[in-house]
C-alpha cells in the first residue's frame, strides 16, 4: 500500500480505488447468492436431525417390550419340552419304525418293481431301484426272506441286462444313448471290457457293410458320385463311431480302465476298418488312374483326402493324414506311369507315321511335307507338344486349391522325381535309347530324321524342356537335394552318343550299298578280255547319282561343315591329267613304281575307313564315300586285268575323282584313294598300259 501511495499519481490512486470497490460488490453479491442457495438446505437438514430424536425414543420402548415378549415364550418353551420329553421320544421310536417298515415294504416289491420297470423300459428307474437296494440285500443274505428277494432281484437283472445291451446293440443307437446304457452297465457291475466288446462288435457290423459298398459300387457312378455317397457314408460312420467311444469310454469318469489303454483299443479298431477302406479306395483310384479323364481324378483324390481330415482330427494316433497321402502319392505316380506309356505309344505311332511319310502315301499330319527337314521339325513339334500337353495336365495335381497340394512332404518329391525325373527325363532317355536301338532293317532316310532330332535334343531341346519343367513345377525345400539320374548333363551327352551312333549306321547302310554296287560291277566284268574303253561304265554313273541324292538328303537336316585342305577345280584337273602317280613314261608301267605304290599303301593304312562321323553333310558324305571306294579296292584286288580292262577302271576313277570331290572333305583323301585303287588294278594287270590323261579326259567329259 505504501508503495502504491509513493509511486502511483493521484489519478492512478483514484481508478485504483474505484476497482477495488468494484471487487468489493462483487463478493458481496456472490456471498448473498452462496447463502440464498443453501438456506433451504441448512433447513432441511434441522428438521431431520429433530425427527430423527423424536423416532429414536419410540425404537427403544418398542425394544423393551420385544425383550419382555422374548422371555416369556422362552419360559414357556422350557415348560413344553419338560412335559412332552417322554411323548418325543416314542414318537422318535415310532417313525424309525416305519420307516424301516417302509424299506422291507419296498425290499419284498423290488422284484415287481424291477419287472415292471423293464416292461414299460424305463430301464434308468430300474437300475435306480436295484442299486439303491443291492448293499442292503447283499448284507442280509444270510436271512432267508432276504436270500429269496435277492435271487429274484438278480434273474430279473439279467433280464435288464439283456435289455440293455439289446439297446446298445441297434445299429441306430445314438450317442447320448450309448453314454447311457454304459453307465447303466458299470453300475450293474457289468465288466467294462465286455461293454466296449460289444459297442464296437455293433460298430463293425455298421461300418463293415459301409465298406461292402465301397467294395462294389455301382457300375455308374464316376469318381466323385463314388466319394460322395458310397465312400463318405463309411467315413460319416466311423467319424460316429470314434465320436461315441470317445464321450462313452473315453471320456466316462465311470470307466475305470486307464486311458493309453482305451486309445488303443480305438486305433486298433480303426486301423483294421480303415486298412479295409484304404485298400478299396486304393483300387478303385488304380482304376481311374488309366482313365482318360485326368481333371476328374485330380478333383477324386483331393475330395478323398480332404474328407479324411476330420477324422484324422478326432484319431490323431492312427495317422490317417499320413495313410492318405500314401495313396494319393501312389495314384499319382500310376498316372504318371499311364502318362508316360501315352507317350512311348505317342512316339512309336509318330515314328511309324514318319515313316509312312517317307514313302508314297503320307498319314494326315505329314501331307505337304516334302523335304526331310519338314518332317523332322513335325516329329519334333508332336513329341514336344505331346510332352508340353502331359505337363499341362499333370500340373492341376499342385494346383492353389488342391488340399494335398501344399503338403511339403508332397509337392518336393512330386515335383523333383516324380515329374522332373521320372516323366520328362526318363522320356526323354527313353527317344534316345530307341532312337539308338534302331537297326539297319528301318529306312535310312529315318535315320537321318531321328539323328537330327537328337542333335536338336543335344543342342537345345533338353535343357529347354528341363528349364520349362522347373519353371512349371518349382522345386521346394522338401524336395531331396541329391543329384538324380539322368541329368541334363548325362541326357545331352546321350543325345551326342546317339546322333554319333546313329550316323555311323547310317553311313555304313549307305556305303553297305554303293560298295555293292561297285562290287557287282566289278565281279560280273570279264576284265582280261575287255575291249577298249570308250564311255564311263554305268555302275559308276549310278554312283555318283546316288552320291548326289544323298547329298541333297543330308543337306535337308545337317549344315555343310567345313573343307579341311583346297577343294579346287586346279588341283582337281592337275590330278586328273596326271593320271596316276605311277611313273607314265610312255604309259608303261616300270618296276620303279613300286616305290610309289608303297608310299600310297603307307599313307592307305593311316585312312581309317570306318572313323567317327562328325555331325555335318560333308563328313557324312564322306564316310558313304571311304566305304565305297574301299570297296572299290578290294574288288579290284580280286581281279585280273588287261590293258584295256586297266584303262576302264582309269576312265573310272577320273569320273569318280571329277565329281565326288566336291562332297568330301578334304580331296586329298579321296585322290589317295582313287590312286590306290589305280595302282592295285596295275598290280593285277598282266599288260599294265596306261591311257593318255588327255584321251581319259574326253572320256569322261558329259556327252
């Protein structure tokens, strides 16, 4: 206050005292309105407090004569029980009496009871009655009127038995009943076992004509109507069954066998049952694992397996997910062996069919097709298409809504050596053994086709189909990491094996056949008598024709290959008008040649008639060419010649050497090996004359 005194102007003192007015009415108004607010409270409150002393002294006179009323009905309770003790304690004596009377009332009735309770079935009231009183006739047996009622107490329980396991034995008999009747038999001391014994002979008769069905259906019904009706009514049967012994025994605190032992009992119970029903289903699943429907079969095992789930959830022990499985494995695999059957029967019946195509009349898919090339790219696009088709069908077994589908112990081996290996690879190791297997009876031109099928195998087409099969059947971790055989790597060198081995085959028919030529050419002309030569023989003429439709054949399917030394027509010409390399002075032969004749018999050992055949045209070619020149030898080597018969074979060996160059590959070759052929006809001729190269030039020019 003294500083706001010091401090503050008089006008500032003067609007602060006019605040501090205002605040003073303010709390003064606030005051006035608390008070009006709670006067009628603070009332209110007053006369309660007065009412409450005023009830006060009404409660306690009402207590004091409440006290007085107390011990005058105590005074007189006490006088009543002094008068009426003697009265009390004979009306005590009197109704333990009759109710003793009352009991052996009931005791000679029981009997009656009983009879009339089984009569009317209220079989619960009967075991009542007789449980109530078995300890007492059991106690009593010694009295003789308690003998009596007891004897006949028990031949009509016998008859209450026999009622109830009548009941029990109904085919229809539903769970709350079974619970029943078995509390009903324990309580009449029946042996637990010989309950369970009896449940589940009634059991078996039910479940046992559910599995006559199974094991002849009707002939109509397809996979799913099968699974639907005559194979779900087993399960619906045996899923009750389990369900009754589980809540009847199992579960029953009146039941005294221990649990372990209960479920084995079960699970015995069910795995004979279901070995029965596994072994039907397993057959009629072998029978539609041929059938040509395969979305039908898929959508069967995965209804069969998905039905069994529940009642693998109620019987865990008995394994029923694993059993499942099994059988759905091995029908998958039956359809893979029926697949791939389908497919060696598709690949004979399309071998056979090729074959027919290169003939003169061609099946349907063949028709146009005139070259070997198109041939061969239609056996490779129906074995292929075939395959990829199988693929396709065998992919639903792993579709998203198959339940077995994303099973791990499953999907990896399904994948893995069901599909990978044991379909695409052993398919394909299968082309490949028969295409191996062919022999020299089948066409050559087949052999051509089927080699370059191979060859595309070994270059491509495995690791393609080995590829698209991973993508379409991803392996897992389940699937067994091991390497399986065959692989792509050993599938491929088969392939290479096979074009080799096929080749070879080929190019010894082929050279099998111009050396036949040649042969009989040579064999059936008398050389010694032979007249001057003035044409090239036939036989040769055919051979180079046949030489030159091979090479439009092989060149259809094999590309050229490459020519290892000078394929020209300057060292071909030089060659031709040399002759031979016998020294020619004259055109005599001299005994200096024989020099020369050894050289080429040197070189001749080193030519490897029957070599490996590389996969192009030319060395194709020329290994058809080293047979039939080799042929050519030894047949000339077998004759003996004239001057003119020596001359022939020359006019021979220039038109050989004038046209085959260009299908060998390397000319060195084949001009040692004419020259070879040249010097033996010398060795064997008894006037060796050779002719003037320009005069054998003439001769073999086209006319």
């Amino acid at each position: 206050m003294k500083d706001i005194l010091g401090k503050k102007h008089l006008d500032e003192l003067l609007g602060h005292q006019t605040t501090l007015l205002k605040e003073i009415r303010t709390l003064d108004s606030e005051m006035q309105t608390l008070v009006y607010e709670n006067y009628n409270k603070f009332i209110s409150a007053t006369d309660t407090i007065r009412r409450m002393k005023d009830d006060f002294k009404h409660m306690e006179e009402q207590m004091e004569v409440v006290m007085g009323n107390m011990d005058s009905i105590s005074t007189f309770s006490t006088d009543i029980s002094v008068n009426l003790n003697d009265s009390r304690q004979k009306i005590t004596k009197l109704s333990s009496v009759h109710s003793l009377l009352t009991k052996l009332q009931t005791l000679f009735e029981l009997p009656d009871l009983l009879r009339k309770a089984i009569q009317m079935e209220a079989y619960p009231q009967a075991v009542k009655y007789y449980s109530q009183a078995a300890a007492i006739l059991s106690q009593y047996e010694h009295v003789n009127s308690f003998d009596g009622i007891r004897e006949d107490c028990e031949q009509t329980v016998k008859l209450l038995v026999q009622a109830l396991k009548e009941n029990l034995a109904k085919p229809d008999v539903t769970v709350p009943q079974v619970v029943e009747i078995t509390d009903m038999l324990i309580e009449l001391n029946q042996p637990v076992e010989d309950i369970i014994k009896l449940y589940l002979e009634t059991a078996h008769t039910v479940l046992q004509a559910d599995i006559d069905a199974v094991a002849s259906p009707p002939d109509d019904q397809d996979i799913l109507e099968f699974i639907d009706t005559t194979g779900y009514s087993f399960l619906g049967s045996i899923s009750l069954s389990i369900s009754t012994f589980t809540t009847a025994f199992c579960d029953n605190s009146n039941v005294i066998l221990p649990q372990t032992q209960l479920e084995t009992i079960l699970s015995d119970f069910c795995y004979e049952h279901f070995s029965e029903y596994f072994k039907h289903m397993q057959s009629r699943f072998t029978t539609e694992a041929r059938a040509p429907d395969n979305a039908m079969l898929v959508r069967g095992l995965d209804r069969f397996y998905r039905r069994l789930q529940p009642v693998h959830t109620l019987l865990p022990s008995a394994s029923l997910d694993r059993i499942a499985g099994e059988i759905v494995t091995n029908t998958i695999r039956q359809r893979i062996d029926y697949f791939t059957e389908t497919l060696h029967l598709h690949y004979t019946e399309t071998l056979t069919d090729v074959k027919q195509a290169l003939m003169v009349s061609k099946p349907a898919q063949f028709e146009g097709q005139n070259t070997l090339q198109d041939i061969m790219s239609t056996l490779k696009a129906s074995l292929v298409g075939k395959l990829k088709l199988v693929l396709v069908n065998v992919k639903e077994f792993i579709s998203a809504d198959i339940t077995f589908a994303n099973k791990p112990y499953f999907r990896g081996p399904f994948c893995v050596h069901d599909i990978k290996q044991g379909l695409v690879m052993r398919y394909l190791e299968f082309i490949l053994q028969s295409v191996g297997g062919l022999e020299e009876s089948v066409p050559p031109a087949l052999l051509l086709v089927t080699a370059r099928f191979c060859l595309d195998l070994h270059t491509n087409t495995i690791s393609y189909l080995a590829t698209l099969t991973e993508e379409m059947f991803p392996p897992d971790a389940s699937a067994v990491p091991e390497q399986l055989s065959p692989t792509v790597a050993e599938l491929t060198t088969l392939a290479h094996d096979t074009v080799s081995k096929v080749l070879t085959l080929y190019v010894n028919i082929k050279g099998l056949a111009i050396s036949q030529m040649i042969h009989t050419s040579v064999k059936t002309r008398d050389w010694l008598s032979a007249v001057e030569p003035r044409n090239v023989r036939a036989a040769m003429k055919r051979v180079v024709e046949e030489v030159t439709d091979l090479d439009v054949q092989i060149g259809n399917l094999f590309e050229e290959g490459a020519v290892r030394g000078a394929n020209s027509d300057s060292s071909r010409r030089a060659l031709s008008h040399t002759g031979s390399r016998i020294n020619s002075s004259k055109y005599k032969y001299t005994p200096s040649d024989t020099e020369s004749s050894l050289l080429n018999k040197l070189f001749n050992d080193q030519v490897e008639i029957f070599g490996n055949i590389q996969f192009t045209k030319l060395s194709i070619l020329t290994g058809i060419i080293k047979i039939g020149l080799k042929a050519f030898l030894e047949s000339v080597r077998l004759r003996t010649f004239g001057k003119y018969g020596l001359q022939q074979v020359q006019v021979d060996v220039c038109y050989l050497r004038e046209y085959l160059w260009r299908f060998v590959e390397e000319e060195r070759l084949l001009n040692f090996l004419l020259e070879e052929v040249i010097t033996s006809t010398v060795d064997r001729c008894i006037d060796p004359v050779l002719m003037e190269p320009s005069v054998i030039m003439l001769l073999c020019e086209p006319s």
